[in-house]
C-alpha cells in the first residue's frame, strides 16, 4: 500500500468518525432539551424573575458551565455578562442546568 493510498484511506476515516460524531451531539442535544422542557414548565417566568442575579448555566453538549450575572430573558435564550464583561447569549435549546445565586 503505497502513501498515497494511506492518506486517502485517513481522510475517508477521519471524514466517517466526524460525521457520526455530529450524529451523536445533536441527538444528545435534543434529547436533554426535551427532558428538562418537560421537567420545567414554567421556565420563562423563573428566568424573568431571576434578572440581575449570579447565574451559572451548564451547556446540555459540552458540559461546559459559564458563569455571570444575568442580563437579559427572551423567549428563545437569555444574555448574561461574565466577569471578563463579555455579553453571551445561551439559546434555551442549548441549556441543562442553571443555578441561581442571590
């Protein structure tokens, strides 16, 4: 088996492995914003009363939590600024966990 062949054969793997690894992320995604829609009905009116408050949010894909004060609630996500002063705005989709610190 020549290199040639051997690079082709990596790509084609690589190119496999980062398709199903796609699959994977946005099943999962989907999954745990459908249990935590049903496991929070009133979501809207918690995040609207929380304004102004410490907010930590962990992101349902990447277990990522993101930390701040809570600037802002829409009805598809909320704003919050970081203690860099950065603005991010976290879809609602995208939300498993928030915790709510006076």
């Amino acid at each position: 088996m020549n290199s040639k062949h051997l690079i082709i054969f990596f790509v084609f793997l690589m190119a496999l492995i980062s398709v199903h690894a796609e699959d994977i992320i946005i099943n999962d995604g989907s999954s745990a914003t459908e249990q935590s829609s049903t496991l929070v009905p009133g979501f809207d009116s918690f995040i609207s009363n929380a304004i102004g408050e410490n907010i930590s949010v962990t992101i349902s894909v990447t277990d990522n939590t993101l930390s701040g004060k809570l600037i802002s609630a829409y009805s598809d996500g909320i704003y919050i600024q970081t203690a860099f002063n950065n603005y991010i705005f976290i879809t609602k989709k995208s939300i498993a966990y928030i915790r709510i610190t006076p």
